[in-house]
C-alpha cells in the first residue's frame, strides 16, 4: 500500500487572510466543552480566550498515527520505504 506523505511545515500566507467570524468562537461554551470532550475523552483543563489557538495547540502536541499496513510512502516523485521513515523518528527522539 502506498500512501502520500504529508508535511508537517507550517505554510505561511503572503498575503493578510481576511478574519471571517470564527466557527469556534460562535459556538456556545457548552458546545465548545462537548466538542472539545469528544475528541480528547475528557473536558479541558484549562480555557484559553482564543479558542482555536487551544486546537492548535491540541493538534500540535498529539503524536503522529503510526503508518500500520503501509509499505511506503510518497513525498513528491519519490517512494520512501516506511521502514526508513520509523528510523529517523526513532533518532529524533
């Protein structure tokens, strides 16, 4: 099975992105609560003021899926073996 490899660099806009109103700011404090307990199993432990900045900091700090079931991977015209892919993050930790 081969699978794309997604970057995790963060893309930086050139140019200002205009604010439309937030989702997770029109969402009620209940809902956000509720929301948030779905997905990580319990409510959070603290609030922060800027919502999103409290997803952000959830998807930052949840470790990647392992590639179960995959053989390689491809990042732009190249196939990498997954096996070399588990090696490097074994030395970044």
């Amino acid at each position: 099975m081969r699978t794309s490899l997604m970057s995790s660099e963060r893309i930086i806009p050139t140019e200002p992105v205009p604010k439309p109103e937030d989702t997770l700011t029109q969402m009620s404090h209940p809902e956000f609560i509720a929301g948030w307990k779905a997905l990580v199993g319990e409510p959070p432990a603290a609030m922060l003021e800027d919502r999103s900045k409290m997803i952000r900091v959830l998807v930052e700090s949840t470790p990647i899926a392992p590639l179960e079931g995959v053989d390689e991977v491809v990042e732009g015209d190249q196939a990498i073996p997954v096996q070399s892919l588990r090696s490097s993050a074994k030395a970044l930790s």
